[in-house]
C-alpha cells in the first residue's frame, strides 16, 4: 500500500478533523482551541467568524502536526508559515492569501501576548497584491425585472434589500420581521462580524410587501424574513390540480405544494439557492442555475447607483454599514460616462 494520499483523500481527512474538533489533538490544535475559546469569549467574535478562522487555523495545526508552538518562532517559522501558505492556498486568490496572512497575524499576537512566543512569525509575510478586477453591477432595467418578476412578498422584499439597499447574503439571511420599524421606516440590519447598522426603507412597496406577508404567512415577531422551502406533489381537488386521474369512479387531481417556513432560520445555502430562484423567474438564468451571476453583484449595484446620483461616498458608506470608508470605495465603482458627465457639469459643453 502506498504511503501517499490522494488529494481526496487529503480533503476528506481535514474535513473530518474539523468536523469532529480532532485536530485539537495535535500541539499547535491545542493552541488553537486555546485562542478560539479567548476570541469567542473574551474578544467577541461572532459564530461566522469563529468559523472562518478555526477552518484556517485547524490546516495549520494538521500541516505542523508533529511541531510545537515554540517551533514557530521567527525566523524559522516565518519560513514555515509560507511553507503552508504556499500548499494549502498558493493557488488561490491574493484576496484570500491575504485573508489567511490576517487570521495568522491575530493568532500569533495572541500567542505572543498570552503564550510567551518570541515574536510574531506572520508578521514579516508580505502581504499579496490583490490585482484590478472589474466589478459588475446589474443595469436599472434588470434590477426591476428581477424585483417585478417576484410574487411571494418575501421574495419581492429579498431582493429589493439587495439590489436598491445593498444588504449582503449574511444580511439578508438575519432578517427577522422584528428588525423593521414601521413608524420610522427603517431596517436594522444584522450582518457579519456582528456589525449592525439602520438602513431607511423609503420604499412604500417593501411596506405593502410586508403587509401581504403578515396575512399569507402568519408572519411573526421572531420569524425570518427568507425560508426554508418544501415543494411535495399533493392530492388536491381536481379544479386545482396540474395532473388529474380517473381512479375507478373517482376523479382525482394531483399538484405541486410547495411550503414555506419562517419561523426557523435559513442556512447560507438556501439563500444561495433562494437568489438563483429569484433570478429564474426573471428569466436571467436557465432552470437549475446556481453560479454565475453571484448576489453580491446586487450591493456593488445598489453603492454604484447611490455613488451616480450623489457623487458623496459618505453617504454610500452609510447604506453599506462600512466602518472604514476605504472599503466602500471599492463598491462605489463608477465609469467613463460617469466621468464624462461629471466634467460636462463642471466645465460646460460637449464632452
């Protein structure tokens, strides 16, 4: 039998060690449970946060399994950590590289701080250069194609927060029917890293919407805003069947049900999913679709229009709950006839 494992293999054992918490088993596992238990209890971080770093954290354990933490010391462990950097993620994104250069940097301060390592071995790795990527954004025609070809409230009200308020998929997944102020006009949203934030919704249609979605769904105070959704074909009465049979004297009649629950919160998934249905109906992609035209594309659209309209990233900053201004500055992506239109107003005439 070969020593070697395939990379399926490979893939299979991590995920089982994440799973089952077994890489804590290791010397640098039993630090990294040490850390997540400070960073969920002392330093807040919330459950998706908590996710992200101990996936990455846990390929680090496994990969030095026979190390201790002392043997990350700099400079030999900075020469380790890009040992690991370049086989676990030396194919991937600068964006991702640089997400794991960040989580590395936060653990090895916690390591210093707390564990009496001699200087942070993350620190010297340079961080990746991330390259220009050209940012999409829906047109006006498309983003009311795909709220005027919603029926459900709930899916009208969905996607209108994505493409005219800028909510990301973790913002959308929180929402419960309590976070609307219907006096005030105005969301809170609850999205990642714990952050929340107001966002007016001087729609009155997501208003209506809502209001449809209290009568047909029994919509209430602690349910969510998407669902977990159940399509099972039925026996109906025949006059509302898609399928009838004769069965001896009896005319019976068959149709697909499809249920829809609130009151237990959906999964990234079946928002996933749920988008890709949205966008089905609006005719924008083929039955069964579920990449290619992600959903984060609607809140670059929603940051572009308001950047268009009033030149003030500010205010664009506000609709996207950014702290720092300078990540809203690469959802704000304008163009030429943006610019043409903008030199036309200060200078005069043709441009």
């Amino acid at each position: 039998m070969s020593d070697s494992l395939t990379l399926a293999q490979s893939a299979r054992i991590m995920r089982e060690a994440l799973r089952d918490r077994s890489y804590r088993s290791t010397p640098l596992g039993l630090e990294v449970a040490r850390y997540i238990r400070w960073k969920r209890n002392e330093w807040g971080a919330s459950p998706e946060t908590i996710r992200d770093y101990e996936a990455i954290l846990a390929k680090l354990a496994l990969y030095f399994a026979d190390l201790e933490l002392t043997d990350l010391t700099p400079p030999v462990g900075t020469e380790r950590l890009r040992e690991c950097w370049d086989y676990y993620w030396g194919e991937r994104s600068p964006r991702t590289r640089a997400k794991v250069r960040s989580v590395w940097i936060d653990f090895m301060e916690w390591a210093v701080r707390e564990r009496g390592l001699a200087g942070n071995p993350a620190r010297p790795l340079a961080a990746p250069k991330k390259r220009d990527v050209e940012t999409e954004t829906f047109t006006p025609s498309v983003v009311e194609r795909i709220i005027a070809a919603q029926i459900y409230p709930a899916d009208i009200v969905g996607v209108t927060l994505i493409l005219h308020y800028g909510l990301r998929r973790g913002g959308v997944l929180n929402v419960q029917r309590r976070h609307f102020d219907i006096e005030r006009r105005q969301l809170t949203v609850h999205t990642k890293g714990g952050r929340i934030y107001p966002v007016p919704i001087p729609d009155e249609n997501v208003w209506l919407a809502l209001g449809r979605l209290d009568l047909e769904a029994q919509w209430q105070d602690d349910h969510w805003l998407l669902y977990r959704q159940d399509t099972r074909r039925m026996r109906v009465p025949p006059d509302e069947a898609d399928e009838v049979l004769d069965i001896g004297s009896e005319t019976v009649g068959y149709a697909n049900i499809t249920r829809r629950r609130h009151d237990r919160k959906p999964t990234g998934k079946i928002v996933h999913f749920w988008w890709y249905r949205c966008l089905e109906r609006a005719g924008l992609v083929p039955e069964g679709t579920s990449s290619g035209m992600h959903m984060h594309r609607g809140r670059h659209t929603a940051a572009t229009e308001l950047q268009r309209k009033h030149h003030d990233l500010r205010l664009t900053q506000l609709l996207l709950g950014h702290v720092d201004i300078r990540s809203t500055a690469r959802y704000a992506q304008l163009d030429t006839a943006d610019l043409a239109d903008a030199l036309r107003e200060l200078h005069g005439g043709d441009v």
